[in-house]
C-alpha cells in the first residue's frame, strides 16, 4: 500500500540488486516495480500523471534466489555515514566500524585515547561521541524527517531527549598522529564539523617514533595493510615496525 507513504507528488526512484533468480535484469526489475507503483498510486489517486516533484522514497528490492523483498529507504545516506566527514583519507575505515571497534576497546568518559594511523580522524571523533554520549545520527538528516507519514515533532523530540543526555563534564582525551600532514589537515576539520575539537589533538609523526604513554591508556588504529595503501612488502615492514614499538 505505497498510498499509505508515497503522495500524489512525491519522488519514488527505483534501485536494487538481483542474485541467482530468474529476474536477473536489475534494469528491468526496476522498470516493472516502477510501472507497478506507478499504476497504484495513479489508481489510488485517481490521476494519469505523477509530477515526483515532492519529498524522496527511495524504494529498494532485492531479489535473492526468487525471493523478492520490496523496501522503502528511510535513511537517504548510508547509516555509517554519521555527517562530520567533510573529507576523507584515501583508505577511510567507516565510521560504524569504527565504532564497533571502539565499543570492544570500551571508551569511557576519563579515557585517553592514541591513533599513531589518524588519517581522517574517524577513531578520535567516534571515541569522543562514545566518551561525551553523543548519539551517532544527531547532527546529520534522514530521509524520512521529510515524510508526511511521520509527524514532525517525533524527529525533535529524539533530537532534544538525545542532547539532554551529552555528558558536560568528561576528561577524556583523544591524540591522533600521522605521517601525511595533509591527512592531519582532514582530521582536524571533521574534528570540528563534528564538534569534539576540544578533547582530541593531532601532530604529524611517524608510527615507528610513537612512544607509548605511561599513563593508562588505550592504543586503536587501522594502519595500511597491502591494499589500497602500500604493497605487501611494506606493510609487512609497518607491522614488525608497530610490533616492535608497542
């Protein structure tokens, strides 16, 4: 029942994939769901014509071995996508990834924090929203705060409930180093754009000249590993190289 989402006037694009199924043309498969939606909405709407002038759906199938599955996008950009990354290194790590990693490390609000492999700063702004509580999507949009279906005050609410809960009064303490400044000059842009500017510090430096601190603290990083960074004999090297300092 796409009339339940979709107005008279909304945007609807079709994409989607296809894997060992009969419907193998992902072309056509878009084009047939695109009739279908099409000639509901123009039923239900009792029009012949649909301007798409309005807010996104994304619709998105799939269709794995015959079975199909029909979803619309609420989120526009991919989730991982958190809004501070103005810029990127070559071989970024995502941000929900990075976080993952952190959520095992175990950030806390007295935390100091070092990324000898800094790049685009992601380890030191998702460690400072973990330390600070800092909800991962506040400060980017989603698709569906432009939907009619939903009432516009549930997306103010969470967002208000959500800084009611940033922690003001933490120590914590991010220090990032790399050895290209102009992936230092990244890191302390998206550091901004995503507002923990204060709690994180970035110099240029070489990994095999980091010096491990004395104070308790927690070492996190996603060095080069032979592939889209460095061949296989270097990384080699850069892994006796971190064995030996750490």
């Amino acid at each position: 029942p796409f009339e339940d989402f979709i107005g008279k006037d909304d945007r609807f694009p079709v994409k989607g994939w296809s894997l060992n199924s009969q419907l193998h043309s992902v072309p056509d498969c878009q084009s047939i769901i695109k009739k279908a939606v099409v000639k509901r909405l123009g039923k239900k709407y009792g029009i012949t014509w649909i301007e798409e002038t309005g807010a996104l759906y994304q619709i998105q199938f799939s269709i794995l071995k015959d079975q199909v599955t029909v979803m619309l996008d609420p989120s526009g950009p991919g989730l991982h996508k958190r809004g501070y990354l103005r810029n990127q290194t070559m071989a970024p790590i995502k941000e929900t990834l990075a976080a993952g990693i952190l959520d095992i490390a175990r950030i806390y609000p007295d935390t100091r924090l070092y990324d000898p492999f800094c790049g685009s700063g992601t380890f030191l702004v998702e460690a400072a929203y973990k330390a600070k509580n800092i909800a991962p999507g506040l400060y980017r949009r989603f698709a569906a705060e432009n939907w009619r279906c939903i009432p516009k005050g549930v997306w103010q609410r969470q967002r208000e409930e959500a800084l009611g809960q940033i922690r003001k009064d933490v120590t914590f303490r991010a220090f990032g180093s790399d050895i290209s400044a102009e992936a230092l000059e990244i890191a302390a842009g998206n550091l901004k754009k995503a507002g923990v500017a204060a709690l994180a510090e970035v110099r240029q430096g070489d990994v095999k000249d980091f010096i491990v601190p004395e104070e308790k603290s927690i070492v996190v990083c996603n060095p080069p590993y032979g592939e889209r960074l460095l061949d296989i004999r270097e990384a080699e090297a850069l892994c006796k190289t971190m064995g030996q300092v750490f």
